[in-house]
C-alpha cells in the first residue's frame, strides 16, 4: 500500500484470473496483442500473487520508440485517430484519441489494435497502420512474474501484450488503475 500511495491513487483495483472458460480477453488463457489499459490510468502496478505452470509471460515495448519511428505527417494524423474505450468510469465517452499531448509536450497513447474503427481511412490509417508495423520490429521485454512480484509501468507510454497460458495452474495478477 505505501508503493501504491507513493506512485498514485488506485482508481481501479481488479483481480486478474486466468480461466479456461473466460469470456474477457484479460481473464483467458489466450495471449493478448499491444495495447494501454483504460485511458484515465496513467499508471499499472501487477502484483503477481500466482503464475501459471507456462506462459502468462509480460511484454513491454516503448511506444514513444514507435512514434519516433514515424513521420511528423504520421504522428499528426495518429491525433485524429479515436479508438473504443470501454466504459469503466461514470461519464467515460465511446470514444478516445490514440494520441494526445500532456501539457509539457510529451506524447500520451491510448492504444488497442481490436479497438480501431473499422471505417478508419486516408492519411489515418496509413498513420495506424505504420504505428502497428513499428510494433513489430522493436524488441519487446520479456518478464514472467514470479508470486510476489510487482511491476509497474507508465500506461500512457508503455504497451504490454502477454503469451498464452498453459498448464494446469492458473495467473492470478491484483491490478491496479493509478492516477496522479
């Protein structure tokens, strides 16, 4: 509790499990592509409290190292880029850019490939599309959690992904949702 207090304010808590049987993407056994948690979390701090028999490992990229990849005409068209949000929080809109700048200049992304508009055209598509592929080239982190482990990561910049899960014994992560 005093890690989390010196970071931020929980806004969220949720215990992740993994299940055979799940509907949610989260809660699956499937690995999950790229992508940033709800865009009101600035911050994500896993506590790990089981890792399964295989897989459930975490990956990391930088999506700052993405953007620089990209063409100032690509980054300007990601600004216009809206993806879904899922309602978590009253007043929470349908939609939120891919893209914002915080006050100081630095970039701030909201990013979820199964998202995306399907109507998504022009110069924005091109610019996601470019985003994506840039994905693919950089180097993830790879990090398998052990119980009792902790990870936190800035969810404006950082997109995570997992592998699948197998074997018998279930993931079971405490997430948190941190704001300033």
């Amino acid at each position: 509790m005093d890690l989390l207090e010196a970071i931020g304010r929980p806004i969220h808590v949720e215990e992740v499990r993994s299940s055979a049987g799940a509907m949610s993407l989260v809660r699956s056994r499937s690995g999950i592509p790229w992508h940033t948690d709800h865009h009101r979390a600035r911050w994500i701090l896993w506590h790990c409290l089981e890792q399964a028999d295989e897989g459930g490992e975490t990956l990391l990229v930088d999506g700052h190292a993405a953007l620089r990849t990209l063409s100032a005409h690509h980054n300007m068209a990601l600004r216009r880029v809206t993806l879904f949000e899922h309602s978590i929080f009253r007043g929470d809109a349908l939609h939120h850019p891919m893209l914002t700048v915080d006050e100081t200049g630095r970039p701030q992304l909201y990013f979820s490939l199964w998202l995306a508009d399907e109507a998504l055209a022009g110069v924005e598509r091109e610019a996601f599309d470019a985003f994506c592929t840039s994905l693919e080239v950089l180097v993830p982190l790879r990090l398998r959690l052990s119980a009792g482990d902790v990870l936190v990561i800035d969810n404006t910049r950082m997109l995570h992904a997992r592998t699948s899960i197998r074997g018998e014994r279930v993931r079971h992560l405490r997430r948190y949702w941190l704001a300033p």
